[in-house]
C-alpha cells in the first residue's frame, strides 16, 4: 500500500474493503480516510462555494459506504461503486434543494469510466428496487432474469416451487412496474 489517502490505487482499496468487512477496525478506518478525500474533491467539483455542502455530502455518504459494505461485490472495482454511491447522494441533494445540473463527461473520474462504473450503477438501482419486495419475489426475480436460471432451476436452487417461482416472478414485476411509474407521475 501506498503512503497517503491519496496514492492508494483500486487495488488497495479494495483491499481495506475487504479487510474492513472482515472486522479490521484499522482498515475500516483507512478506508474510510481516503474515501473522504477522494468524495471531497468529487463533491468540491460539483458544488463549487458550497463548502457546507461538500462536507454534509462527504459525511453522508461515509455514512451510506460504512452502513451498507456488505452490499459491495469484491468481484467489482471499489471506487465505481463508491462513486456511485457518491453519485446518488449528490442527486439527492440536488432533489432536496430543487437544484438542475448537469456534470460535464470531463469531471467523470477516469476510474469510473475504465472500470465500467455503470455495471455497479446498474447493480446498485436492481438492488435497490429488489430490496421493496417480498424475499420469495426478489429471488425469484433475481433467479429467473438477473441470474438466467431457467423456471425449474431456480425453484430447485431457492426451494421454491415451480408455481411459485412464476407467480412470484409475475408479482414481483407488476409491483415494480407499479412502483417505477409512481416516480415518474
């Protein structure tokens, strides 16, 4: 590992992430350091003169990386999925003060982009809308169109029911389309 917050690389950081899933209260602590800085500047960019701002930003989203690590997938780069956290706050934030921006292509970090940030987004908002239904509904979801399981497969791997898979598949869908045009309204 490198020196400072700053000049860790992905790979360190994923390491601390892992390590600090593991209950290492020292790289928990590590990690959450360089996220700060690294959140600063990715907030300072978009919020400009809004000191107060970045630094509620950098906190709640500190926050939201410590409380929901278990959601992080070590098979996926760390700093996507941080960005993407740090991406849904600052949309937050912008909601909450009725603020419209747009963030030039520029001021997307490189590491983002080269580490297919959008696979993470993608990742983070299926979990997000898998998390409001019923577990059987969500697993079979999961099973049957995220994870390609054929009908029979997934009941099998769920212990599940082939009706049920498809009723819950069925059920599930209907509720987050429901849902999905609710916002929109």
């Amino acid at each position: 590992m490198r020196n400072g917050p700053v000049d860790m690389t992905e790979a360190d950081l994923k390491l601390l992430m892992v390590a600090g899933m593991a209950g290492d209260g020292r790289a928990q602590s590590a990690l959450l350091s360089s996220c700060a800085v690294r959140l600063r500047a990715y907030f300072a960019r978009r919020l400009a003169g809004r000191d107060h701002d970045v630094e509620d930003l950098v906190q709640d989203t500190l926050i939201a990386i410590h409380t929901r690590r278990e959601s992080y997938d070590p098979a996926l780069p760390l700093t996507a999925w941080l960005y993407g956290i740090a991406r849904y706050k600052l949309i937050d934030h912008f909601r909450r003060n009725g603020i419209r921006a747009t963030v030039p292509i520029d001021d997307i970090p490189e590491a983002a982009i080269e580490d297919d940030g959008d696979t993470v987004l993608a990742r983070i908002d299926i979990d997000r809308m898998l998390a409001t239904l019923p577990a059987k509904q969500a697993a079979a979801i999961r099973l049957t169109r995220i994870d390609g399981f054929a009908v029979t497969e997934a009941a099998d791997r769920s212990g599940q029911s082939e009706a049920s898979i498809k009723v819950g598949v069925h059920r599930g869908l209907k509720a987050l389309s429901v849902a999905i045009k609710g916002r929109r309204l």
